[in-house]
C-alpha cells in the first residue's frame, strides 16, 4: 500500500512537471496596436520624465479614474 501511495504521488507529480504545448499566435494581427501601445507608452514616460501633467493628461481619457 505505502509502495503504491508512492508511486501515484510520483505519477502526478511527473504530470505536473510535463511542460504544456502551446499554440504559435499570429504576431501579425496584433503588431498595429502594439505599435500604437508603444506610441503612448513613450509619450507618457516622456511627459513623467518633463513632470508633465497636462502631457500625462493628454493621453488620457476625459472620463478615466487614475490611482496612485
């Protein structure tokens, strides 16, 4: 009994190591809104690094909620 307990608990945890296969997504699709993400990105690191707020501003939503 102690043997088989042993050898279930060895089993999963094999299971568990077993890397999952995972599907190449299409980067193709996506590339013109990262592009764009990346676009803000730099905008608002440039106008933290200026202290900047009506530059942060800019970027924003008038209706966004912001927590520091």
């Amino acid at each position: 009994m102690r043997t088989l307990s042993r050898l279930c608990y060895a089993v999963a945890f094999a299971a568990l190591l077993r890397p999952l296969p995972m599907k190449a997504q299409n980067d193709l699709q996506h590339q013109e809104d990262r592009q764009a993400l990346l676009k803000i990105l730099a905008a608002v690191e440039n106008a933290i690094s200026a202290q900047d707020i009506a530059g942060i501003l800019a970027q924003m939503s008038p209706d966004c909620t912001v927590t520091w």
